[in-house]
C-alpha cells in the first residue's frame, strides 16, 4: 500500500517487493551464466596455463636438454631464464641486433625471434659450447688477439654468425664475412677488428 506521503509514488512494499524479485533474477542469471559457460567448455585461465605448458627435448652444446615452456616463450628467454645460459644476450628483442645470435642445426638464427618449441629435436650451440676443456676456441682466440671487442655485448652473437660462416665456408673473402656478420650490430664500432678476427682464425693462426 502506497504510503500516503510517498511523493514518489512507490510504497514500501512494494519496493521491497520489487528488490527482491531482483535479487531473485540476479542469482537466476548467475546461474544462468555459469551453465553457459561450462555448457560452452570454456576453461578457465589456470587449466589454459596449464594447457599451454609443454616439455621439450633438445641437444644444447652436445647435451640432451629437457625444458618446460609455453608456446609463446622464445628461445632466448629459455637459454637465459631457465637454463641460465647468459652467455647469449638480449639487446633489441625485434630481430634487428644479432646479439642473441645461436646455432640451430649449424644456421645462425635470432633466438629472440625463435619460439624455443621449435627448436625441439634439434640442436642448438649457443657461445658457452664454444670453449672445450678450458681452451677457448680457435675463433675466440682470434677475436682476442684482434682486439675484436670493446663493450663486449655483441660478441657472442659475433662469433657465433662467425662459426656459422667458417664451418660453411672456411676460406671466405672480405665481402663474404661482412655478408655473414650483416645481421650483427656492434654500436662500438669495431667491425675492422671483427672482420681481421674472422680472417685470422680462417687461417688457423
Ligand atoms: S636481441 Fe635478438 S636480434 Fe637483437
Ligand atoms: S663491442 Fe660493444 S657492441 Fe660490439
């Protein structure tokens, strides 16, 4: 019954009437929504988390490696986060520098670019194969007696584009060296010595 000095016009009855009836279909299209969504199979963020991880297989610097990764996670991300080899490194994260250069199957590739689900099965070398035994390799040797560094962020991704070069062409001309290192940036500059670094090691000094 209308309160006669309601100026709205609505009694308190049957406003209480009325909340609850939406109180009533609030829970009821609750409900509702819940049946969608399990009617729909739509899973909810943690069974996707867990969906999404997946192990992996690989042969790192001559050794049966296994990793958990999502598919979106790249290469490098899973060199340096989890199998804590930082020797290769990230600088632009777009494909543009090189410093995040590693061998898959022998072919230099930018591991920031790389989904690391892809590499499963195969091999990768990364900068930390490069030294055996505690002798650095022959084509670190060379960058070293050519003062081929200066910061030395872009090094391993230079020498690794450089092992991709020489293992394919041992003997490469001037113009085939820059040719292999042109995906490598250094921003000190020390090209020349990168360049005498290659040639040095190409014949085996
Ligand atoms: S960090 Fe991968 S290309 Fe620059
Ligand atoms: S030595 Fe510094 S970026 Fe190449």
């Amino acid at each position: 019954m209308k309160h006669p000095e309601d100026p709205s016009g609505v009694s308190r009855r049957g406003f209480l009437k009325g909340a609850s009836l939406g109180v009533a279909a609030s829970t009821v299209l609750g409900s509702a929504r819940a049946e969608v969504k399990e009617a729909s199979g739509v899973p909810d963020a943690r069974l996707l988390k867990a969906a999404d991880e997946h192990e992996i297989s690989f042969v790192l610097n001559g050794e049966k490696t296994k990793a958990k990764v999502r598919t979106g996670h790249t290469l490098l991300e899973t060199l340096r986060d989890q199998l804590d080899k930082t020797g290769t490194k990230l600088v632009c994260d777009f494909g543009t520098c090189g410093a995040c250069t590693v061998l898959v199957d022998g072919k230099p590739v930018n591991s920031c670019l790389t989904l690391a689900v892809d590499v499963a099965g195969h091999q990768v070398e990364t900068i930390e194969g490069m030294e055996q035994n505690g002798k650095l390799h022959p084509i670190q040797e060379a960058f070293c007696a050519e003062d081929g560094l200066q910061c030395g962020f872009c090094t391993p991704g230079m020498v690794m584009s450089s092992k991709a070069l020489l293992d394919a062409n041992p003997k490469p001309s001037l113009d085939e060296t820059k040719a292999a290192l042109s995906g490598n940036l250094c921003r000190c500059g020390t090209y020349i010595n990168i360049f005498r670094a290659v040639e040095r090691a190409s014949k085996g000094k």
